[in-house]
C-alpha cells in the first residue's frame, strides 16, 4: 500500500514563526493515522442508528453539536441523523459498521481521505479562529466536546474544542482546500506567534 | 520649527513630556502625544486647512471629531498615502506628514479660488445643465476636467504595505459610545458579570467629558469608571474603534485604528482591524453633535463649534483664538464661553434669544465675556482667516473684530448607528431634535443620542438601560459627575438657524459640499421638494462627514421653503458606514494570494513539479497546459490533443464533483432528478445524464454508477458541482423527504485520473497490477472497484470525454499522487502525455460535447442536441415547464458545429453568427459558444447555438466579432467533428 500523502506535505514550514520573533502562543500540527466513517439513518430509525454505533464504536453517540470520544475512537454529530465515526486508521471497529448499520437503518460513506486535520493548541488559539470563524468560541460558549460545522476562509469545516485552558481545537479542513487554508492559517496567526510542530499520530493525539 | 504659540503653559491631557514633529504642507511643527493633527495645527496658530470641495474657498477646522467637514488632509507618502482624513481625528505621531487637498499652486494661494469669483455660474448641477452640448457625447469630455478642478484628495497608485485583519467577536452586552452614558452603561452590565465590550471612536475615552477641564470633577469621574471597567476581566474596552453599521440579529461592523498612531505598524501588527461584533443586546450611547449656525462667509477659517473649542481648550490645552465671537441660540455655549475668557481670550456671547437665563450666562459674565441679547451675526470678514464679524443687534450693525468666531446652533443627537436598522428618527419638537425610534428589543439607546443631554440624566440613563441590557436590575445608579456644560437642545419654538440672507458674503449650509443656501433655495424652485431629491440635487449631506454639521439646518431650510414643520419633511436614509471605512480594513487579510479560498487537486504538487501552467476554473487551480509540450497554450495544447488522439494522454480530472448518493429509494430518486432513467442500470454499469431545474432548462450532466443494489456514484461538472449538491440535499428535504436516501459530498474523498487515447488500456494494464481490464470485465460504460496488487484501491470507469478509448480512474485523495506517479511510469514505454485543460476542452468541442458553455443556464435539452434523452416513460423535476411554447420555438438557438472556409482563420468564442452578408446590427442569429483547432481536421472548429440549429446543416453564415472588427465565413455543421459513430471507444 503506498503511503497517503497530504496535501500540507510541501507547505509545512516547522518551526517558530510571526510575532516579530516573540513567544509563541499558538502551536500547530497535523494530525494523521486517522479514517472517518460516515453513519447516517433513514428519518425514524435515528435509535437503531445510536444503538449500532454505541454497540460497535463502545462510545454513546453525542448531542448535536458535540462529539464523544474515548482513548482511540470519536463520534461526531456532524448534521442531522448523521454521524463521523473517527478511529486510528485500519480500526477494525469500523470496518465492523458495515455489518452493524443494514440497509434497513441507514448507510456508511468513507470519508478518511475528505479532510485534513489540524490541531491548534495555546492561549491564542481562540482569538485566531476568531478571525475567520464566527461562532463563539469563549470557553464557556463552546466547551470541550463541543463540535460545529462551520466556515473558514468560505470553507466548510469541522471544528472540535478538545481541551479549555489552554485551548485545544482540532479543525478538519476539505482535502482539496487544505494547503491554501493551512497557508491562511499560518498568515493569520503570525500576529499571535506561532509554530509549526511535526505531524501528529491519531493515537498519540489522545 | 515654529513654537506652539497658542499652547497654554498647562492643563490639558496632552503627554508634554513627549513632543512630537510633523510636517504640514512641507513645514515643520510641533506638537505633544495626545494631540490630534488638529489640535496641534491649532496649537501651532494654523487654522487654514484646506480649499473647499467645488469653488476652492480657504477652510479650516470646523469640529474635534468625526463630524468634521474642512480639515480633510493627505496623511503620510507614497505607498501609505492616505487621503480625506480629519486633521480632527488624526492622531499625531512623530514624523507625520501631511498635505492639503484640492489646490493649486499652494494653500494660501489656489489658482482655481477663481471658481468662487464665478460661483454664480456653479450653482447646484451646474455641470448637468451647463456641460450636456454640444452634442450627446460631449460630457465625456468635460467630466476629467470637472473631475481635476473640483474634489478632495487623491490616492495612491501603489499596493498598501500595511497588514489589516477581521475579528469576531461575542459578548452579552455591546454598549457604543463611551461618554457619561456609555460608561454608565458598561458598567451597570460589567457590575452584573456579563461579558461587555464598550466601543469608543476616540483614543481617550469620556465623550463629551473631555470637553471638560481636566482638574475637574467629572475628570476624577471618567478616570474612576474607566479604571473599575478596564479592571474587569469580563470587559473588552476598544479604543479607537468605530462602529460604522448596525445591522440584524445583533450585529455591529467596527474599525479599530490599531496602529494608526503610529509611523508605520510594527511588525506582524495590522494597521487597522475589521470587528465583526455579535451582541446579545446593545447599549447606543452615540452622543450628539453640534451644529453650526448660518450666516454670510460662515465657512472662513477660524469658524468653529463652541464645542469644539472648548475641547481643544480642556483637552487639547489650546486656545484656539484670542479674540473671540461666540454665536448662539442656545444654553450650551456658555460653558465655552466661561473657559475661554478665563483662559485669557477677549469674549463677546452674540446670543440670538431676547431672554436669558441669568444662572446661564453668569459664569460667562463672571469669567469676563460680553454678552449681546438678541444680537447675531449677519457676516465675517476676513479670507484665509476670519478677521471680523458684523453684529446685528438690537443697536444696530455694527462690526467687530476677531480672531475666532465659535457657533453653537444646538445639537443634533447622532442617530445613524440607530436608523440604520430602518426606523426613520422621531423629531421630538420639545428638543427641536430627531431622536431614535422604532427599536427592536435588544437595543436601547442612553444618553445624548436619546434627547437626555444634561450630565446626571445621561449618567442614570445608562445606568438604567445598561442593567436592563444585562438582564438586572441595576438599583440606584452611581452618582453623576458635576459639570459646567448646560443642556443644549433648542426650545420647541426656535427654528433659528442664523441669518440665511446677509448683506454680504455666502451663507454654507453643507461646508464639505459647499452647498449654500441659494443652492436650497434653487433646488426647491426647480422642484426638488422631498429632502431626498434636495440631497442628489445638490450632494448636500453626502461625502467623508455625510452632513452631520449641515442635515438639520438644511431640512429646517426646506420646511420653510415648503411651508411645512421639520418632521412633515422628514430626514433622508441612513446608511452604513457612519464614518469612511478603508477597503483594506473590509478584506482583512483576504488579499493577494488569499482573496479567496483555493481549491487544489491532490496532485497539485505534483503539477508544479512538472511545470505545469495553471488557471482558476471557480476555487480550482487547474493544470491548463504544460510548460514542456511548448511554449505558450497553443502550441502545448495541440501536442497534447494529438497525442490522446494517437497514442495515450493522462488527465487530472480530480476537480469533477463527486455524490454519493445510497439508499432503498435512491433509483426512484435518481429517477425523478435525471431525464433519464435509473431503475434498470445494472450493478457495475454508469450512465450519461442530464438533469434539468424546475424551470425546464438544463442543470447539468454527467455520469452515474451503480456500485450496489442501493448505491450509487454521481460525477458532476466541476462548475456545478456544489449547485447539484445543494439541489439534492433541497429536494431531499423539502419535496420528498419521504425518501430513505442520503447524498454526501466525496469530491473531496477521491483523486480522479482520466486515460485517454488508443493505447489507454495497455498502460493501465502496466500500471494497475492485479487489475483485469478486459472488454468483458470492464465494457464501455462499466464501473469497478478493485484493488491493486499492493493494496491500492481504485474505481474504474470506462467513459470517455474525448471521444477516445478512456477511463476514469479513481482513489482516494491521499493516494492521488501516487496514482499518476504509476500511471506516468508506466506509461513513460508509451510516450504518455499529461495534458491540461485547453487540450481537454479541445478534444470535446472535436467530439461536440456540450459543457457550461452551451449549458449556460438558458438552453434546454433540444438546444444541446439531447431532447432524445426524455422517452417519455417517467416524470422527473423540469419536465412540465420544458415544454412550454416558447422552448419548443422553431427559432430557438440550438447547438450546431461552425467551420471556416479559411480552415486556418480562427474563430472567436463569443463571436456572433449573421446570415452571410447580412448587416451587422442586433444580436445575429446565433452565437459561438467554444472554439478549438481541430488537430483531427487540421482546421479551426467551433461549437455554437444558432437558431434553426441543425436544420441549417451547409449553410454559409458569417462569424463575426464586432470588438475585433473581423467578419468571415462559415460553414455550419454537425457539433461532432470526429468519429459520429463512436468506434474509437473500443479502439
């Protein structure tokens, strides 16, 4: 199997950068070693749905605008009556979906290769999505484990608030728009500090 | 360097331990932190500024803030030049440079002052009336002189060096305006621990208590306030930062001037920074503004609201002149009376009212001003500054000389921020003021701005509504600051705007336009009544300050003229922005390479890596041709046509949108989206489809396959990708939600290769190990998943686009890469040729597919050639409206193919086709929708819709292109140019 090449590849410049040389306040970093399935139900079998996925994944599916996660595998309400299924890549677990999720009840979509993740972590995190992102993201507005679709850059993303203080959000951006985003992140957050750490595993992300 | 003569040795909140240098017109000045550009011109005695819009009249400094309609300068150079900035809001900071606007030679001498000699020739539209002859194209020709001779100042042609940025940014209470209102306000919610930001215009905050000394009570007040709100860490307080729009569901548009304060921004440090500002409720604590009075030459430097003097007076510790007349017709303008006669200056109050208030001019009397009783001035003496004034009292005329002339025609509170939302404002006749009206719940109004203009009423205003705004409730408001500013709305009764007709001098209502009275009045003669056409008519109120001196005393100016009362008249609309706002500001960092968001395939790299030449096709940045094949787009593109059309080519075809659409219902629903049908499309075989709107025109087309018994993958154009998406997922949810089918997006989740040419097969066969491609497995419109002999998965479709031998190839986004690095290698035995867009729009207009040139929204399935698609048999979304009378016309443009005669004449996309010979007038018969040269033919070929279609097969028409003067024949034929039959798919 050749390796999966991401699209940042050329265009992930390491290291400390912005703020006229002072700390930085906000880390970057890919995360890889990832797959996402997509569940999603037909209207009145949203618990059958549930049922599989906290049957087969061991997590209960979350609230809208949420996700849930455990050591290795997350469950994001992504819209309505669907949900992305996160596990390291080649997780048994999902292949296991497939059985678990019947024409009867809904159907799966392979997402793994749709977006790119990245992760942000600091204190300036926050006021850096503020730039593009216009959803509240003040820690008590958009708490951990809170999850949204949102736009960034007039790009569907994904965002996910991991940890409060300092924040963590992990944003996971379309594969075909990520390297110009990724460039648009790092040109928005050069007033804040920033730098760009080494890719990320899934399961070393915790 | 000249000396701050007019600098008072103390008070003030000016920084004079930090003197600052600056430049106006080429001379050298200094001032001290906290000046403003004005308040330091002042302090320097310069009160010339500037030449006047249209007849180059000498201005000066009018105001202390934003309402400020003749100080408009030029600020920094080259490529930071900056024009039309108030010298009233521009702060100083060492080395500043600034320039006058709209003369010539210099300030103190402008050539074209002689438009002032002939003002009565210039009159309100004089250029609409004056320069339309002699004949009807003659206005092109005086409008860049018009344009030179009158105006404010000019940009720079160069890029902006400087760094902006966009913010968003939430809060429980916004509270705008940080005066004793607004300061109330923030916090009453700031105490009940909601999260509040406070917007205030000025780098100081306090409003109109600047305006008071610095040692005094109210000064301890503002400091105290602002000390317990910057202390908590639930406020945001943001200085120079101007709300410029209101707008729905709690939304505020702000500029904060983050660096302008400086000589040039630090690094990584934007100029300036766009607040996008969601707000649970808001606080508008706008303030009010003064405004001026009428009389003759009213617009000489020298001429200043009184409460702009007192500002530079307090604030700025500059007295503005020595021999000073205070022109009123209300209370307010004691308070600057009072000050500027204890500061030294000689005095004289001309008060328009018979009656005074003794407590009210007591102060003023004591401090040794002279005050005149019904007395007002009729006009003022003096060019480049005023030098005097004629007094006309209960006396007589008589003149009297002066260095300073401050006005004080009552105030106007600032409603813009507030009417923006769509209310009209409510004159209230007891404040002879407009005040907001018609606000919706989570916006209240304090303050000034809401007709409360006394100190302590504003102060438990705020505090009132700001406790309101927090969701408690406040108890006893904090106590008020003592300050000598009286109450300054004028009576019910007193329309007095000054004296509109004096013995000498014109009388400015709009200084920044210079619309004068006359220009009123003649608007209304010809007919301009409504306050609206008054404002196009005569520009009075537009421009940087949009008539916040000139509204009010114009519309009391045209009620009278109408013989109506002021709210009979009405205002005109109120619209954002309430100040200028720098484009850069609005794009925030979204410039350059970053304007908009970028689409790359995942082998974008890759196509750099080799050479490739991109162009934007939407988001996408897409290999047009390669810098390899030859040395500009045509060239390359031929040698790579002909190389699909003989051997193999290799395509990026990434950028096609991609659906998955799954479900027990999804044939039925593919049924009712497509013309065609779905239900008998075996598993493992993909069909062509079109799909209309439900108007009947053509939506789009593309391919479907059946990858299961309830699954399917739908590939759309690139253009329209995400309309198809959004049109599937509307249906879904609104016209059959009764249907058990998902669709999802997974453009994003595959890499797409096309292989095309005789010889496609035989290097798929080499690069795909383990992959069987026989005709059995694989047959013309057949689709598969596999998977490769080293684990990587594809998807192959055996379509083609070109007319060739071809299949789509299909992996997941991260293995895209690899997938054309395997596919190259193996084809490298081939002579495989990547080609790019040209080469694949050539080959298809060969083939006459059609694609969003000739599916451009307004052609239906017969204009295209596809009408034979819909047998009939089943109802799908467009098939009522297709068919209504005028879409089946006989006349109607429908696709044919156009050659030249001269096969080496090339023909022009958007070129129009005329019967041959016929006069080139109107819009032709047709129109040409693609061109090519056909590397098959060896001639130019183009697709096109003309009426009568293929009916026309053989005639001879002309293609013409009026831009390029250029008219030659041609012959229409079929839209496939090559290979009718379509053998060379299974070639």
């Amino acid at each position: 199997m050749p390796d999966i090449r991401s699209p940042l590849a050329q265009h992930y410049p390491l290291g400390r950068h912005g703020a006229a040389g002072g700390e930085p306040t906000v880390q970057l970093r890919e995360v890889v070693g990832w797959d996402i399935v997509q569940a999603a139900c037909w209207r009145g079998q949203e618990e059958a749905l549930e049922a599989a996925l906290s049957d087969t994944l061991g997590l209960p599916p979350p609230a809208p605008g949420y996700f849930t996660a455990n050591d290795a595998t997350e469950i994001i309400a992504a819209a309505p009556q669907r949900y992305w299924c996160i596990a390291p890549a080649g997780d048994a677990r999902l292949a296991q979906l497939d059985g678990a999720i019947t024409d009867a009840t809904g159907c799966l979509t392979q997402l793994g290769h749709s977006h790119i993740r990245i992760r942000l972590q600091g204190p300036g995190v926050r006021r850096l999505l503020a730039r593009e992102i216009a959803a509240d993201l003040a820690a008590d507005a958009f708490p951990v484990n809170r999850a949204a679709r949102t736009m960034f850059h007039q790009v569907p993303v994904m965002l996910q608030c991991r940890t409060a203080d300092p924040g963590t959000f992990d944003l996971y951006l379309p594969h075909t728009y990520a390297a110009g985003t990724w460039r648009y992140l790092l040109d928005l957050a050069a007033p804040f500090g920033y730098e760009v750490l080494e890719g990320l595993g899934y399961t070393e992300a915790g | 360097m000249a000396e701050q003569f007019m600098r008072l040795p103390h008070g003030g909140r000016v920084d004079r331990d930090n003197p600052r240098r600056f430049r106006f017109d080429g001379d050298e000045f200094q001032g001290l932190a906290g000046d403003t550009l004005a308040s330091a011109l002042l302090a320097n005695g310069v009160h010339l500024t500037g030449r006047s819009f249209k007849l180059h009249r000498p201005r000066g400094i009018v105001s202390a803030g934003v309402e400020e309609p003749n100080a408009l300068l030029t600020l920094r150079s080259h490529s930071r030049t900056e024009p039309n900035i108030p010298a009233t809001m521009a702060e100083l900071c060492d080395g500043l440079q600034a320039k006058s606007q709209n003369r010539w030679p210099r300030l103190a001498f402008d050539a074209l002052a002689i438009n002032d000699l002939a003002s009565r020739f210039l009159p309100a539209g004089f250029y609409y009336k004056t320069f339309m002859g002699p004949t009807r194209g003659a206005w092109m020709y005086y409008e860049p002189w018009i344009r030179r001779a009158a105006g404010l100042g000019k940009p720079t042609h160069t890029a902006d060096p400087d760094r902006y940025e966009r913010e968003h940014a939430f809060c429980d209470v916004l509270v705008v305006g940080c005066g004793a209102a607004g300061l109330a306000a923030a916090l009453a919610a700031a105490r009940a621990g909601r999260r509040v930001f406070v917007l205030e215009q000025h780098a100081v905050a306090g409003g109109q208590l600047l305006s008071e000394p610095a040692d005094s009570n109210a000064e301890q007040w503002r400091r105290a306030c602002l000390d317990e709100l910057t202390a908590q860490p639930n406020v945001t307080l943001l200085l120079r930062t101007t709300a410029f729009g209101l707008y729905d569901g709690g939304v505020v548009g702000a500029v904060e001037r983050v660096s302008d304060h400086l000589p040039v921004p630090p690094a990584d440090t934007p100029r300036q920074r766009t607040w996008n500002l969601h707000a649970e409720r808001i606080v508008l604590a706008t303030g009010a503004t003064e405004r001026p009075l009428l009389f003759g030459n009213n617009d000489r430097p020298g001429i200043m609201l009184a409460e702009a003097a007192r500002r530079y007076l307090n604030h700025f510790a500059v007295l503005p002149g020595r021999r000073i007349v205070v022109q009123t017709n209300n209370d307010s303008a004691y308070a600057a009376a009072a000050e500027l006669a204890a500061a030294g200056a000689n005095v004289h109050v001309a008060d328009t009212r018979a009656n005074l208030d003794d407590t009210v001019i007591q102060p003023a009397a004591a401090a040794g001003a002279t005050i005149a009783p019904a007395s007002r001035i009729d006009s003022a003496q003096g060019y480049l500054r005023v030098e005097g004034v004629t007094l006309h009292g209960p006396d007589g005329r008589h003149k009297r000389r002066c260095d300073l002339v401050c006005v004080a025609g009552g105030w106007s509170p600032n409603v813009h921020l507030a009417a923006q939302r769509g209310e009209r404002p409510t004159y209230r006749c007891d404040l002879g003021a407009f005040v907001p009206a018609g606000l919706p719940d989570d916006i209240a109004t304090a303050g000034a701005v809401a007709g409360t203009l006394a100190t302590a009423d504003a102060v438990a205003e705020g505090w009132r509504v700001g406790g309101e705004a927090a969701g408690t409730d406040a108890g006893e408001a904090i106590a008020a600051p003592t300050t000598a500013a009286a109450p300054g709305y004028l009576a019910a009764n007193n329309t007095d705007v000054g004296e509109p007709r004096p013995q000498q001098g014109k009388v400015f209502v709009d200084w920044q336009n210079d619309v004068s009275v006359k220009d009123v009045e003649l608007a209304w003669r010809e007919g301009y009544r409504s306050v609206e056409h008054l404002k196009r008519y005569t520009t009075l109120g537009m421009g940087t300050d949009q008539g916040r001196t000139s509204n009010i005393n114009a519309l009391k100016l045209m009620a009278s003229l109408r013989g109506q009362d002021i709210p009979t008249t009405g205002t005109t609309t109120f619209r954002p922005p309430f100040t200028p706002v720098a484009l850069g500001a609005l794009a925030g960092r979204r410039a350059g390479p970053h304007f908009r968001a970028q689409r790359c395939t995942p082998m974008y790299d890759l196509h750099c890596e080799r050479d490739a030449a991109f162009v934007t096709a939407g988001a996408w940045l897409r290999p047009w041709y390669y810098r390899t094949h030859g040395h500009d787009v045509d060239t390359a593109s031929i040698h790579e046509m002909r190389a699909v059309r003989e051997n193999v080519g290799m395509v990026d075809a990434s950028t096609l949108g991609k659906i998955d659409v799954q479900g027990p219902d999804a044939a039925a629903f593919l049924d009712r989206v497509y013309v065609n049908g779905w239900r008998k499309l075996p598993v493992g075989r993909c069909r062509y489809g079109a799909m209309l709107r439900d108007d009947g025109f053509v939506l789009d087309d593309g391919t479907t396959s059946r990858l299961g018994e309830n699954h399917y993958f739908m590939t759309t154009t690139t253009g329209e990708a995400a309309v198809v998406m959004s049109w599937l997922e509307y249906l879904l949810e609104t016209a059959w939600p009764e249907l058990r089918v998902h669709v999802t997006s997974v453009t994003d989740q595959w890499a797409a290769i096309a292989v095309a040419g005789p010889n496609s097969k035989r290097v798929l066969e080499a690069a795909l190990s383990g992959v069987d491609l026989d005709d059995g497995e694989l047959p013309p419109m057949g689709v598969r998943d596999d998977v490769c002999g080293d684990g990587l998965p594809v998807r192959l479709l055996r379509v083609s686009f070109s007319g060739e031998r071809a299949y789509e190839v299909y992996t997941p986004a991260g293995y895209g890469d690899a997938l054309w690095r395997r596919i190259e290698a193996a084809g490298a035995d081939f002579g495989i040729t990547a080609y790019g867009l040209e080469a694949l729009g050539g080959l298809r207009i060969e083939k006459g597919h059609p694609i969003a040139s000739e599916i451009d929204g307004r052609t239906t399935l017969e204009d295209i050639g596809l009408g034979a698609m819909d047998r009939g048999h089943k109802r799908f979304v467009g098939d009522v409206l297709r068919h209504r009378p005028a879409l089946a016309a006989a006349d109607r443009r429908r696709l044919v193919g156009l050659k030249p005669i001269d096969p080496r004449q090339p023909l022009r996309a958007g070129g129009l086709v005329f019967p041959n010979s016929a006069r080139v007038e109107g819009h032709g018969i047709g129109h040409i929708t693609s061109v090519t040269w056909s590397v098959e033919l060896q001639t130019h070929v183009a697709l096109a819709l003309v009426e009568g279609g293929r009916e026309r097969e053989g005639d001879i028409v002309d293609a013409v292109s009026p831009v390029h003067d250029e008219r030659l024949q041609v012959e229409i034929v079929s839209p496939v140019f090559i290979d009718p039959e379509g053998s060379r798919l299974h070639a």
